[in-house]
C-alpha cells in the first residue's frame, strides 16, 4: 500500500528555503499559493528571503516591515538565509 504524504504549502516553501532553491521559493509564492494567503506574514518573510537571495535585494526588503518582521521566527530566519550569507563584503544597495 503506498501512502501519499501531503505537505502544506508553508512546509513546502520552508523546504525550498531549506534546501537554497531560491528560484523555486520566489515561483512557488508567485504561481502556487492562492492571493489570500501570499499575503500572510509566514508567507511574506519567505517571499522576501527568496527575492534578497534572487538579486533583488530592496524588493526583498521593502517586504520586510511590521508584521513580517514580527514573527517569531523572523530573526532567525534573516540571520539563516540573509545575513549569514552576505558576509562575503556585500552590502545591501538601498
């Protein structure tokens, strides 16, 4: 008997987060998710993450404020996949 494992669209974005698939995080929140929930924090802060890691660094940020910014997990994750990363020199052109 085989058994199907459903993943709920946030697990699916944290695996792409996860696993560096930036693109595939940004498309994924693009064209997977339906508008009412692209517009959810949890949502939000891996759609900012994956535009920052994409090359698009103040779209990125612009969606980093008030809610995003205060979820539990928020610093964590910006310190994961954003700061950690950019400490090759780079800095954020605003």
């Amino acid at each position: 008997m085989e058994q199907t494992i459903e993943r709920t669209p946030a697990q699916q974005v944290d695996t792409l987060l996860r696993g560096g698939q930036w693109l595939e995080a940004r498309a994924f929140h693009e064209r997977e998710l339906p508008r009412t929930e692209r517009s959810e924090p949890n949502f939000q802060l891996a759609y900012a993450i994956a535009r920052i890691r994409c090359g698009r660094e103040r779209a990125g940020l612009e969606l980093l404020k008030g809610a995003v910014l205060a979820l539990p997990k928020a610093r964590a994750d910006r310190r994961r996949y954003v700061v950690g990363r950019r400490g090759d020199g780079h800095r954020f052109e605003l």
